[in-house]
C-alpha cells in the first residue's frame, strides 16, 4: 500500500504521496500542495528539499555511502578508470571492454579544438583565472555548433554533443592554464589515453622531450574518478536548471562551472591550501585558526571541513588522504602542508564545535596537496574539480532532458512593500 503524509491547515487535512527510493528515502510529494491549499514550501538554500527523483548516484551523508550507479566509490577509484567511469555515469552500465574502446575512440576523435578557439583564448588578459577561461571556452561551444542550441536533435546528436564535449575539455582545461603561465599551447596526442594526453598539453614544454610517469596517470583517473558525480549538489543542480529551460549541454555546463566555483562548494581546493599557507606562515598557530572558524563574529571558516550531506566522514576524503601519502612517498615529496594539514585535521576532530556540528574533512581538504604534488597550482585546482565533475553534469542534464523535467522555477514568499503609488521625480 502506498504510503502518505498528511497536512492539516486552516481546519482542511490533505493527503501527500510519500516516495521510496531504492535504498528506502523518503520523501513528500507536494507538486499538488498549492492548488489543493494555496501555499508553497520555503526551505532556504533547499536543505531538505529534492528537486527531481535520479538512478545515477545515491549517497547517504550519515553513513558515508557514495555509490554511482549502483557501485562503491571505494570499488570505482581502485579499479576503474575515468573514461570507464564517465561511460558508467552517462550511459548507466559499465560498458564492455568493446565499448570502452570505441567509447575513448570517439573521444579521441574529438580532441581537436578549432583553431578560432585560440583567438578567444589570446583575448583573455595573462592572469584571468583559469575557471573563468574555461566557463567561457565551454559556452563558445555553442557559437562553433549552432546546432546544438536546437533542443529536437536526435539522440544520436545530442550523444555526438556529449563526446565532443568530454573529447574537448582535457585540451580547454590545458590550453586555458598554458595561458595563463604565458606558454605555447600543445595540440592533443591521441596516441595517448584520455588522461596521459591531458597531462602532456599541461606539462610538454616546446624545449625539452616530455616524460609520461604511469604513476601520475593513475593518480589523476583516481582523482577524476572521485570527483565524477556528488548527486544535487550546487553546481550540479545549476547545470539541470539551466537545462530545464531548454538550454544547450555547453551553456548548461558552462552555468554549473560558474556555480562551482565559489569557494564553498569546488573554490574551496584552492582556498583550503591558500589557508594552509597562510596558517604555515603564521608561525603554524592551529588553535589560533580553530578558535577563529569558531568564533561566530569571525568570517573565517576551516576550508576543507563540514559539507551539506556529509554529517560522517565523506568517504571521498578518505581515499584522498591515504592517495595523497602514498602518491608523496612514491614521488618522494616531503611537503611540510600536510604534516600541517593532518595536525590541523587531528586538533579539529577532537574540538567539541567540530564533534557538535559534525564537521568532518571534505573532499576538497586533501586534493589540493596531490595536486600540488603533480606540478598543478592552486588557481587550476577548481579546474580539475570541474574536470572530473563533467562526466556527472553530463549525465544529470542527459537524464533531465530523457525525464523531460519541466522548467526549473521556484516560488518565493514576497516579503517587500505593499502596492504604493508612483511619484513623479521631482514630487519625492
Ligand atoms: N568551519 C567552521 N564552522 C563551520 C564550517 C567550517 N568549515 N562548516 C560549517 N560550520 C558551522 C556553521 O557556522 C554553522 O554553525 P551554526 O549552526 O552555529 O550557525 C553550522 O556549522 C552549519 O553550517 P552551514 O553552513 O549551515 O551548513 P551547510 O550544510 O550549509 O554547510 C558547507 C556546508 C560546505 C557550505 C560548510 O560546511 C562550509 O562552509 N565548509 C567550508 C567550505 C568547504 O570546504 N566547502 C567544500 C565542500 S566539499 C566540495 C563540494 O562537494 O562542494
């Protein structure tokens, strides 16, 4: 029998559909509630509100599950790769070692950027960041596939859309950081697989031969891979609602990288490690920087610590911080932020504020210092979140346009003036 929750208001009881998801969440059903009632919901910054039901990622923040399509996070960075996982995310089953193929194949084919995408790029000022760069790369998509702004394509266009995109992006995110190091740009190498080719047109300099490390290739899929998909989160749900509206998958994922930007959802990687500086050049006065996150007439927050649905370790952390010793010893780094870095995470942990609020390290605490061991600075950091978030925007916006999702639009409570009556300027 199915299940329902009930609204009394006004002396009038209303029936509400309850949801089950596969792994038993719940959830009311109100698309009926205001014209049965006449109100609305209001749930600021939509904690608990779920905006669309989704098979691609589950993810329970109590228990520290993070699952994509059915399979451990744990399982998908210690056996898979990130084109494999990219197809999983998109197409919803792990392919075939034949489809993988023709999968990376059809990717490769689609490395190539037009060459006017280097006028756009030489028009950008030196020291634009990175984010801004790429967001702006992405929408011009659209001026080079006019096509893709018609929301009736076939399938199989909407599918050549999404190659092209995933084909694209590792040569933008490269070219878009050579810019900003005043660098040539290097053309992609498909000789290469998705990642090694990446980090060639990051680290091939005109001057010397490049030198591929395996080690660093793995490194990045794990990195990518645990990046992918994070179900509803900020950007994520950016990128469905601007699809909602009809737009194109690169505007819509151009909107989702803006929405990642912010340094409280992927800004934070970069400025965990600019804290972690900042920290270190302070003579490493830990207590002095907790009691500021906990001091509430203070702005300052501990980056890198609490996440909206992780109220439990955030399992992504964790294989991060194991990642990150394992990847310093073998390149034989000694980098003194992540002694600091675990201190930090060891006081903190034990601090009644962060065992009360349940603020654990995040994602973004550790990957900043394998990315730093890999050569990569901390403006491109948000860049590589952005990286291995696409295969997960694409898969959000393909199941939104597939549900035919209606217009994202939320209501408000309008809490301004009354209606008042128009003075002519010179009356006031
Ligand atoms: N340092 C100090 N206090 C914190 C922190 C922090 N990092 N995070 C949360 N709090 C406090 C906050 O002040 C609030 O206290 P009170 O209840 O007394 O007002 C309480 O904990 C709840 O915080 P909130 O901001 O209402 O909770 P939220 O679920 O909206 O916040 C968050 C999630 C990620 C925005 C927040 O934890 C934060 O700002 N963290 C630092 C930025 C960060 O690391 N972001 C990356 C998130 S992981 C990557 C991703 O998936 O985006």
């Amino acid at each position: 029998m199915s299940k329902k929750a009930y609204l009394e208001y006004d002396g009038k009881k209303i029936a509400l559909p309850v949801i089950i998801g596969t792994e038993n969440e719940l959830g009311i059903d109100i698309s009926k509630l205001r014209s049965k009632t006449g109100l609305i919901t209001l749930d600021r910054g939509f904690k608990n509100t779920g905006s669309t039901t989704s098979s691609i990622t589950y993810l329970n923040g109590e228990k520290g599950i993070l699952r994509h399509r059915g399979y451990s996070i744990e399982d998908l960075a210690s056996k898979s790769t990130f084109t494999e996982v990219s197809y999983l995310l998109i197409y919803g089953k792990l392919p075939s070692s034949n489809q993988l193929l023709k999968f990376e194949t059809k990717l490769k084919h689609h490395t190539l950027v037009h060459e006017d995408f280097k006028i756009i790029l030489d028009g950008f000022p030196s020291k634009a960041h990175p984010m801004g760069i790429l967001s702006s790369l992405i929408t011009s998509l659209t001026a080079f596939y006019p096509e893709s702004i018609d929301p009736n394509r076939s399938r199989d266009k909407v599918n050549l859309s999404i190659i092209r995109m995933l084909g694209k992006f590792p040569t933008f995110v490269a070219w878009s950081y050579k810019k900003r190091i005043g660098h040539p740009i290097v053309y992609p190498d498909n000789s290469l697989d998705y990642c090694s080719n990446f980090l060639k047109m990051m680290f091939k300099m005109p001057t010397e031969n490049y030198e591929y490390n395996p080690l660093i290739s793995d490194v990045l899929n794990k990195l990518l891979i645990l990046h992918a998909d994070h179900e509803q989160n900020c950007s994520t749900a950016t990128v469905r609602i601007v699809g909602s509206s009809l737009s194109s998958i690169y505007a819509s994922i151009s909107g989702g990288m803006n929405a990642l930007w912010g340094p409280l959802h992927g800004g934070a990687n970069q400025a965990v490690i600019e804290m972690l500086e900042k920290i270190k050049k302070d003579g490493s006065n830990i207590k002095k920087y907790i009691k500021k996150a906990k001091d509430k007439n203070d702005p300052f927050r501990l980056m890198g610590f609490g996440h909206r649905v992780y109220k439990n370790f955030d399992p992504r952390a964790k294989i991060i911080k194991e990642a990150t010793d394992n990847v310093l010893n073998k390149l034989g780094i000694n980098d003194p932020i992540l002694d600091l870095a675990k201190t930090l995470e060891k006081i903190a942990l034990k601090d009644q504020y962060f065992i009360d609020k349940k603020l654990y390290p995040n994602v973004d605490f550790y990957s900043g210092i394998i990315y730093r061991a890999l050569g990569i600075p901390p403006e491109m950091f948000t860049v590589m979140f952005a990286f291995g978030r696409l295969p997960g925007w694409i898969a959000q916006w393909k199941e939104m346009r597939e549900n035919n999702e209606p217009l994202g639009r939320p209501r408000q409570i309008y809490t301004g003036e009354k209606s008042l009556k128009y003075i002519e300027i010179d009356k006031r």
